[in-house]
C-alpha cells in the first residue's frame, strides 16, 4: 500500500512563520506511514512561504495524479485538519478527521475518532483511498525513531485570490507548546478569581514545560485568549496529564480532556463535577495550595 | 454585501448523547435541538456586519431533515434576513462531500459575496463541509476566523492560528470557517422572534436540486461511551502544604508523570 505523510514545520515564536522543526505529529505520522506500506513524506512548508490552503491542496492534488496514493495521512492540528478537507474534497476520496487509531482491513480503512464534541467515541469505516487527519499523540513515536527524509513540494500561488497579509501575534500567548500537542497542561478556571492571578498558573506551567489551557468560563470573560480554551468550541486534548486548576466540569469542558491519561483537579467545592473524572484531586483553597505544590514540583524537577 | 450562513441542527452542547439500541448512532430521542456551536458564531460574525452595513443581507440555509426548520427560525430570530430548507428523505444521511455540493448549488443561485459556515458541526466534528463547499464552487476559503472587514480590493480576514491571527486578503467571494469569536451570539429579541414566526422558509427537496449525491461514505460501525473514569485518589484533609507534597509523591511514584 502506498502511503503519504504530509508534514507540517512548527512556528517560531511571536512570527507565526514555519520554523524549521518538523511537529511532533508530523513524526507520528510519518512513522505511522512507514509501518503501514510504502511511504513518501511529503513537506510542503519546505520553502517557508505561508501558502494558502487551495494551494497547497492543488499541488497535492497534482502529485497524487501521478503518484496514486491510497492512503493519505496529514497531523490533524488546525492547519491539518483545514488542509485535510480541502484536499479530500479536491479528490473525491472519503475523509475522516482526528482519528485516534487506524487499521487496514479486508482493503478498507477501520479508525477510530471521538463524535459529539468528545462525547462519545465511533469506529468508523471508509473504502480507500482515503485522507485522514491524525490526532496528536494517537500513535506514539517509539523513542529510538529516526527522523523522517522529507521530500518537498513545490506550491504555486500566483494564481491565488486569496493572499497572505500580515501577522498579528496573541498579547498574552506566552509562545509554549501548542495546546493540542502538549504532553502536559496546565488550565485555569473561574476558582482564579482574575486574570491577574495567572502568574501562580503560568509559574506552574513554566515548571512542568506545560501549555496553558483554560475554561470556556474564563475565555468568555476575557481573562485569556479563546485559543486555550479547552473544552466544546475549544480545543479536544489528550496530554499525559491534565491539571485543572479551579475548574469546576461542565460537561462542555469535560468532553475535551476526559481522554488525557492523568487528570489532576483542584477545587475547593468537594462536589464539583471535575473530581468525578479524576485521578487525583485535591480539595483546597487555591490560592494556598498552587504556590506550596508549585515549590514542591520544583523539587521534584530540580533534582533530576 | 450579501452573505450566505450554512448551519446544521445538532443536538444542544448540553445533552448527554447517549449510545443508540442499534450501538452505532446516537439516541437523540427527546433531546433538545440547537444551531451547532460554531454556527451560531458565524451568524453573530454576518450580523455583526449587518449591524454596521444595514445594506448587508444574510440569509442562512441548512441541509436537514424536517425538524432543522426549527434552527432557521431560531436564526431568523437571531436577525437573519431570509431562510431556505434543504430537505428530503436523504437530507439526515447525506454525506458531507453531497452536502457540499446542494449548498454550493444554493450559492450559485444566491450569488453571496461570502459563504460563512462554522468550522465544524458538533455531531460528526468532521470539519469537511465549508472547505469542500469552497472547493465545489472554486472560490479560496479561510478557516477558523474570528473577523472579517472589507477594504480596498477585497475583505480582509482575520484567521486564528497558534499564537495569533493571521490576516488574508480575498479578493473575490470566499468561503469563511468560522472559530468561537470575540463576541457569543446574540439571543433572539421578542420583535425579532414575532417577525421570524410569520416569515416565510422555502423548502428545496435534495434529491431535486440536480446534485450528484453520491459521495465517499463515512460508515460508523460502532459507537461506545468513552472509557469511564472516576476512583479516583481525592486528598481533603490537611494543609495545603502535606497536600501538595502528597501530590508530588503521587504523581512521581504511582502516576509516573512527573
């Protein structure tokens, strides 16, 4: 079976521009391509233009012409997921978003993805050839991994109606690990109380080399930015651990982070709804529990 | 400036979804209905525009079945110029590549200066129905935006991406995916509600538009609660501080995450 991996470089800090750094998800699935056929792995951010989706998806298109991939897997971050589309719809082929797991079987594709906003999870079934959008962390990259050989791909956008114009960084976006790749994160609620007391979250985060990520409450309220929120209309996360800090679980926010492998609450309410899908919690007052675990983990991390 | 929404009917971001009989769809018996999320946000984006420019017109069209009528009233409401139904027999099961294609027929025949739709529908969260829709008609699309302006040459759009937005400029008609903006979505207002129950919603039968709705199928084999969780370790008593040193311990030793 022939398989591409489109890639995708990571962003420089206050920029926006690719860097050069391939995501962590482009190694998963580059890895994932190689294990299931033939694979070709393809880096149309080569150049380190910003090009427009049509384009992109043109000159994919016009490679898989001569190249005829029946598989096409691309990292399901937000340009992913985006690029994901265009191009299947381009093709004609089937396409499935965010699958957390894949399988080749009797000639068509058996994956797995969340529905319902996180809600309930399907096995779903699609004829090949295909493009699919892979969840970060889905396949995890066996330690010892080579990086890929990447082949880019030339993009023409002269003929686009649709043209780059400049980039308008985030103020408070602290330039971290993006939310949706993140192996720990660090999220705030409404228990804060304030925008101004993120200082004790940002300094946990900072320790433990975590994202930021915060409630749909908080988000509303204006106290951070809507690209950390975490939740329904906000990002669907699975880190290795998830703290929730003063968040009390919607079922909203509990349906982006219940598939994280440990979740951590903090809450001073004993009947919040966020201590029924944790692994630890913690009833405390926040404002002395954060600096005192903070100082603690800062142990933990200092000594090796 | 004339906009086209699309918006789906989904079940309300409040309702527990449950696993059908059959363990392969959703039991949707009883539950409330809304315009999916994002959606919504993409009608406040139009209306916003119509607030500023009262010569802007938005209408707004969904692909569903007979109780989808209730999300366009809803949209009306909400200040929505004008509604169209797209229905039928296929209209619930229609893959998003068909879909695609009935509403791109619909814009051809509206000739909108802009598609808005939500960036995805919190049923199948695919994500596939406005980047298709822009591909059947040819026109560029901008995904997950939070705002838009028109200028000099053409509308700027503001696209939210890992630490930032970027802006674009089309410079033609486009098709817009709409992220969770600065501002939630309107309620609807009591005139609002009054004028949407006598407007007229013309309905268009799917299978007669004269779409090819044969589309690479998505089938769901199987659908499953996510694994259940809970049992977990809660520490309540003591201070802050032999609470966070437990919890230091937990997580190096037992969780290993540290």
């Amino acid at each position: 079976m022939k398989v591409w991996a489109v890639v995708e470089r990571g962003t420089r800090d206050r920029t926006g521009a690719h860097g050069p750094d391939l995501r962590r998800v482009s190694h998963e699935i580059a890895a994932k391509a190689a294990s299931l056929g033939d694979a070709t792995v393809l880096d149309p951010h080569g150049s380190g233009e910003r090009s427009s989706t049509v384009a992109l998806a043109a000159a994919l298109t016009e490679r898989a012409k001569t190249d005829r991939p029946d598989l096409i897997l691309i990292g399901a971050t937000p340009a992913g997921r985006d690029l994901g589309a265009r191009l299947a719809a381009r093709l004609g082929w089937a396409y499935a978003s965010e699958i957390t797991d894949l399988k080749v079987e009797a000639g068509a594709l058996l994956m797995m993805r969340t529905m319902y906003a996180g809600k309930v999870r399907a096995t779903v079934r699609a004829a090949l050839p295909a493009v699919v959008s892979v969840r970060p962390s889905a396949f995890p990259l066996p330690p010892d991994a080579a990086s890929p050989t990447t082949e880019p791909i030339q993009v023409d956008a002269s003929a686009e109606k649709l043209g780059f114009q400049r980039f308008e960084p985030t103020a408070s976006a602290t330039g971290r690990v993006p939310l949706g790749e993140a192996r720990v994160i660090v999220s705030g609620g409404r228990g804060l109380k304030g925008p101004e007391n993120w200082k004790m979250v940002e300094e946990l985060a900072g320790t433990l080399g975590a994202a930021l990520g915060a409630s749909r409450a908080v988000t509303d309220a204006g106290w951070r930015p809507n690209e950390e929120q975490v939740g329904q209309t906000g990002k669907t996360v699975s880190p290795d651990l998830y703290i929730a800090l003063g968040i009390s679980g919607a079922i909203q926010h509990l349906a982006g982070m219940t598939s994280s492998k440990v979740i951590v609450a903090v809450n001073k309410d004993p009947d919040a709804d966020i201590f029924k899908v944790c692994d630890y919690g913690v009833v405390a007052d926040l404002f002395e529990f954060l600096p005192a675990f903070t100082e603690e983990v800062k142990k933990v991390k200092g000594a090796g | 400036m004339k906009i086209l929404v699309c918006a789906k009917q989904v079940p309300d971001s409040t309702v527990r979804v449950k696993v059908a009989a059959d363990g392969r769809s959703a039991d949707t018996s009883g539950i409330t209905w809304a315009i999916a999320p994002y959606d919504e946000y993409a009608i406040e984006l139009a209306l916003e525009r119509k607030d500023r420019d009262p010569q802007t017109t938005v209408s707004v069209v969904t692909v569903g079945p007979a109780r989808a009528r209730d999300a366009l009233r809803q949209a009306l409401a909400m200040g929505c110029d004008e509604a169209i139904h797209v229905t039928g027999a296929d209209a619930e099961k229609a893959e998003g590549l068909a879909v695609a294609r009935a509403l791109a027929k619909i814009a051809d025949e509206a000739k909108p200066d802009l598609v808005l739709c939500g960036r995805q529908a919190s049923d199948d969260d695919q994500g596939l129905v406005g980047p298709a829709l822009a591909d059947v008609l040819g026109w560029p699309h901008v995904a997950t935006v939070t705002r838009f302006e028109t200028v000099e040459g053409g509308t700027d759009v503001w696209k939210e991406v890992e630490g930032g937005h970027e802006v674009w400029r089309a410079s033609g008609p486009a098709v817009l995916t709409v992220q969770k903006s600065e501002k939630d979505p309107r309620y609807p207002s009591l005139p609002g509600i009054m004028k949407a129950k006598t407007k007229e919603i013309p309905e268009k039968d799917l299978g007669s538009l004269g779409v090819d709705l044969n589309a690479p199928r998505l089938e769901i084999v199987k659908m499953e609660p996510p694994p259940a969780r809970g049992g977990g370790k809660i520490l309540k008593d003591g201070d802050a501080r032999a609470a966070a040193q437990q919890l230091v311990q937990l997580l190096r030793d037992e969780a290993k995450v540290l």
